[in-house]
C-alpha cells in the first residue's frame, strides 16, 4: 500500500508543478499577523493574475487494489496452535508476526527478530557440562500493533507464559525443554534451556506461532480459549476489518506496517466456500484470484485455463495417512481401553498390505503424488526403509494368525481367539476422511474402503467437518477426545527439522488431550526414548537416532503413511507475486503480493 501511496505523492507532486507552470496559480496564502499591510495599490507595471474563471479539477483517488481468497471451511480463529486446520495459520500470516519465519526452501529469516540468535555471533551459549543452553534474542524496535502501542519483548514474554500455563495453556514447540525466559529490557530477552534444543530459531516463529499483544489479550481468558484469538490486533501487513461467520474476512492494509512500501494490495476479502468444484469456478471465471488448496482433481483444468496458473511450492510435505485409534473409541488410554481392533500391530500390519498405493496414486490422483511409507523422506532426515509389498492374501493370512476369521461366510470377520475383543466381535469399524476436501479425496477414501473390505474388514465411510475432527479436547474434538476408529487425512513438518513434528505425533506425552497430537494414542517407551535423543546438535548423531525410530515405527505403524503432495495454490494471473510453500503456509510473504490489471 505504501509503495502505491508513494506513486501517488509523487504523480500528484508532477501534476501539481505541471498546473504552476501552465495553468492557474494557487492564491497566496494570508500573510503572517506580525507582517504590516500594504499602504498603496500596486504600482501600474506590476502583473495581476486573473481571477479565476473555474475550479480546478480534483485529483484523483489511486484505485484501490482488491483481490478474493478462498479457503474452505470456517476457521475457529487465528491461533494455529489450537486448531490446525491450516486456515488459522494461513490467515494468521496476514495480522500476526513471529520472531522469524521460513521460505519455501526452508530457510530462516528475522521477523520481529533483528538478528538469528548463533554460537558464532555469541547469542547461543552451551554448558557441555550441565548440558543447558541459553539464547539471546535482540527484536526489532520500529514494529508496532494497530493500535500504536509497540511491540516488545514483553509482548513475548506474555504470549508464552500464556502458552505455558499449566491450566489454560496449551503444549508448544519447544516447551518441554525451555526453563524460562528472562527479559533483560524492552526489545532483549533470553531464552534458558534445561537442555539442548536444536530448533531454537523456529521456537516462536513459523506457521503456528505468533506474538500476541499483552495489553490486548486477557491472561485471565487462557490462551486456547481468549477473545483475541478471534479478533486479533495485527502487526503484520494487514489489518482485520470484518468477519461475517460462514461468509467472509475481509482484511485492510496496514498503513504502519513495519517493511517499507508494504503491503502492495489495499483490500483482501477471504470467502469461505465449502464446495471445491465451487472454488474452481469462480477462478477460471475470474471472481477470485486466489484459491488456498487445490484438489487432485481440478490441477488439469486449472492447469489449461489461459488467466490462472498453479501455484506449486518446491518440495512435498504433506503425507497422506491413515490414522489408526489404538484406545477403544470414546477414549483416550490405549493401556486401561485398547481398541477391540487396532491395538494389534498385526492388523496395521495386515491394513497396510491391502492397501493399493500405486492404484490410487494413478486412478485416483493422475499419477502427481509420490508414494511413501515413512515419516522420514525430505532432506536432511532421509530414511532408507524398504518399501511395503502390496500384499492382500499376505495381509489375510495376518489377520487369520491374529484371530480374526469369518466363520459365518458373511464377508465381515470376527475375533475367534484376538487378543482385545469378545469372542465373535464383528470386524467392523467407522473409517473418517475430512469433508469438503474434493472429489479425488472421497474417491482415495472409498477405493481404500472397498481394499479392506476385499480382506474382511467392514468400514462406514463418515465425512467429518475440520473444525470438528481437529478442535480441542474442551470442545470436542473427535481425535483429542478419542471418538474415532480410523481416520484418512494428511499431515507434515514443516521446515527441516522434524524433531518437534515426531515429538506432537509419536511421543507417548503427546498422547494426553490438548498436549499435543498423538491421537493414535501409541505409547512404546523405545521410541519416546529416541525421540528425546533427537534433541541435540550433532547432525549424524541425530539421524542416526531419526532412522533408528523409523525402523521401529515401520514396524509398529502407529500411523499409515500412504502418499505425498505438495498441493498448490490456483493464482489469477492478475495476482502475483505469490510462492507456495509446504515449509510455512502459502500467506508466509503475503505482504510481498501484487496486483497486475
């Protein structure tokens, strides 16, 4: 917005020095009151300007730039730590700023942040022989929020003890190895590790952290639950000006945004519109300019439209999965309630060999997917696990050993001796995927369905709402509360450093409502003990420790990891500037976008 601002002073700074050479001046202003009035009428030769026969002409308005987003659902607000649908996070990136952000190629750059805190220039101090570290960070002094009011590093401070509160907070990267923070004045804080903590630079930065203002926010409130996560005080590039529910957000360009000439768009209306095949019309019709996530589906016809183009980020991220609730379904301990079904790996086992990837990937998906079966598949933490058979009479005789048989030739097996299920308990189970998410998404979900019903298993194919299958367990969310069998649906770290990720999907402490993600509910103390030694510096050592758990979990399966792609973005062309990524959402540079008429 500055940047069109700036062109407007200057053209009308021309305009204005073009009319005093050719057309009528402006009148003198009214002299000074100290200044004596003139005694006599100009002399005879003294020219006299004309009176003016005319107003002049107003100058123009700059035209206000104006571009529609479209996402999907409903976001619950703008906290992606509480609700990751991705929405939050997306919109996050327009009002909230972090100490430092990624770009589409995983590197870190400052924020709010003057400088990347390093043991080359000092600010990382290691205690080899506590094994503790502490970090210093320097902010930025010339960002403020809307209001005026600046923002400083007691406005850290307050959002994460906000976070880090034992009763209303809510588990965090990095929280279970941070001490405390101390504040040394209003723009330097340091960061006291009760051990090694490799990700230091990403801890309040990236897709799901944001600084919140601790003259705005009410402590008192809770972080998950507090009025400014839905009516948030923005320092970043755009303001929040109205949210209609199930309608739109529209947003407004900072005028104090700290980066200079920036935003370069006046106005963002974000629409909320269910239906994909929806969202694709309005952009090959030129009614938005922007569509969040694509599905496989429509990337060949965005692909051929004239005045849209894909949007690709440079690397995969998410992975398609199966989620399996190893806790009988309505709760959350796997030890006390283990699920009648699948708490016996050998039938995750059994459930993976069925599995058609390839077929899918093909059929379903036009061959852009690329399969995998690991967490552990990007650069630097690259895994070598052997690739899966597709198996299915493998996979049945699996399921006989672990007692499941159909003696009553229906089709559907039964527990004839299983290990956590009454005799003659029917094989049969609810099989969720997330609504609203395309054509090829609910095709992937049914093909998958008919597999395991090839082998025995009966599935009930349900589509669940986001905001509902991934609210917090207050809420009642169906996975922090355990209300599920088995779910379909994707997921990745962002970034390079997959420590934190592993840590809020596989870690048997993750596995307590609203503490982190572990809502298949796998709770195996070897790997909880390699996940805690990922969390050094040593970059062999740590993948050492990476592949190790990977071994393991190929065999336990507390997740099944199907297929990965980087889903792009469906840009007009009269937008530009844009650059998805899968390591922070797509709004990561949204500051840097522009339109083009």
């Amino acid at each position: 917005m500055k940047k069109a601002i700036l062109v407007t002073v200057v053209l009308t700074t021309l305009l204005g020095l073009f009319a005093s050479a050719c057309g009528t001046p402006a009148p003198a202003p009214p002299p000074a009151e100290d200044t004596p009035a003139p005694t006599s009428p100009p002399a005879e030769d003294t020219p006299v300007a004309p009176a003016p026969t005319a107003a002049p002409e107003p100058t123009p308005e700059p035209e206000k730039t104006s571009i529609v987003v479209l996402i999907q659902t409903e976001p619950t607000g703008f906290n992606g730590i509480v609700s990751d649908t991705g929405q939050e996070q997306f919109l996050m990136e327009f009002v909230m700023l972090g100490l430092t952000d990624l770009d589409p190629y995983g590197n870190i750059f400052p924020e709010l942040a003057a400088e990347l805190p390093t043991v080359e220039n000092g600010a990382v101090v290691i205690d080899e022989d506590a094994w503790t570290m502490d970090v210093t960070w320097t902010m930025r002094d010339d960002v403020y929020w809307a209001d005026g009011e600046p923002v400083t590093a007691n406005d850290l401070v307050f959002t994460w003890n906000a976070i880090a509160d034992p009763e209303t907070g809510i588990w965090a990267e990095g929280i279970d190895y941070t001490d405390s923070i101390e504040l040394i004045d209003d723009y330097t804080f340091v960061v006291h590790y009760n051990g090694v903590y490799p990700n230091y630079q990403m801890q309040f930065g990236g897709e799901n952290f944001g600084v919140w203002p601790a003259h705005y926010c009410d402590a008192d409130q809770g972080f998950v639950t507090w009025d400014c996560n839905r009516a948030p005080l923005s320092s970043g590039p755009f303001i929040l000006e109205e949210w209609v529910t199930d309608s739109h957000l529209t947003f407004v360009a900072n005028p104090n945004y700290f980066e200079e000439g920036k935003p370069l768009i006046d106005e963002i209306i974000v629409q909320i519109v269910p239906d994909y095949s929806v969202m694709k019309t309005m952009v090959l019709e030129g009614d938005a300019d922007y569509q969040f996530w694509t599905t496989a589906g429509q990337l060949e016809e965005l692909e051929s439209a004239s005045d849209v183009r894909l949007d690709w980020a440079p690397t995969g991220r998410w992975v398609q999965r199966l989620i399996p609730n190893l806790a009988a379904k309505g709760t959350t301990d796997p030890v006390a309630n283990p699920h009648p079904i699948l708490n016996d790996k050998r039938v995750r086992q059994a459930i993976r060999m069925a599995v058609d990837v390839d077929t899918i990937v093909e059929e379903v998906y036009g061959g852009v997917p690329t399969p995998v079966w690991t967490e552990f598949f990007r650069e630097p933490y690259v895994c070598e696990v052997p690739r899966p058979e597709y198996d299915p009479a493998g996979a049945a005789a699996l399921l006989e050993e672990a007692g499941w048989t159909d003696e009553d030739g229906d089709g559907v097996r039964e527990c004839h001796g299983c290990p956590n299920a009454e005799e003659g308990y029917r094989m049969s189970m609810e099989f969720n995927s997330v609504a609203g998410y395309g054509e090829a998404e609910e095709l992937g979900q049914q093909l998958i369905g008919e597999m395991l019903g090839d082998i025995g298993i009966e599935l009930q194919l349900n589509k669940v709402e986001s905001a509902v299958l991934w609210a917090d367990y207050g809420s009642g969310g169906v996975e922090q509360s355990g209300d599920f069998d088995l779910d379909f649906w994707g997921d990745g770290y962002g970034g390079r450093d997959p420590t934190d990720h592993i840590w809020y999907y596989y870690h048997s402490w993750a596995a307590e409502p609203d503490y982190g993600w572990n809502v298949a509910r796998w709770m195996n103390e070897d790997a909880d003990a390699l996940i805690d030694s990922t969390y050094w510096l040593d970059e062999e050592y740590r993948k050492e420790q990476f592949c190790s758990l990977a071994t393991l979990m190929d065999d336990e399966l507390p997740n099944i990891w199907l297929w990965t792609m980087a889903y792009p973005a469906a840009v007009s062309e009269r937008l530009q500037g844009t650059q998805s990524s899968v390591t922070d959402q797509h709004s990561w540079n949204a500051a840097d976008w522009y339109v083009v008429e």
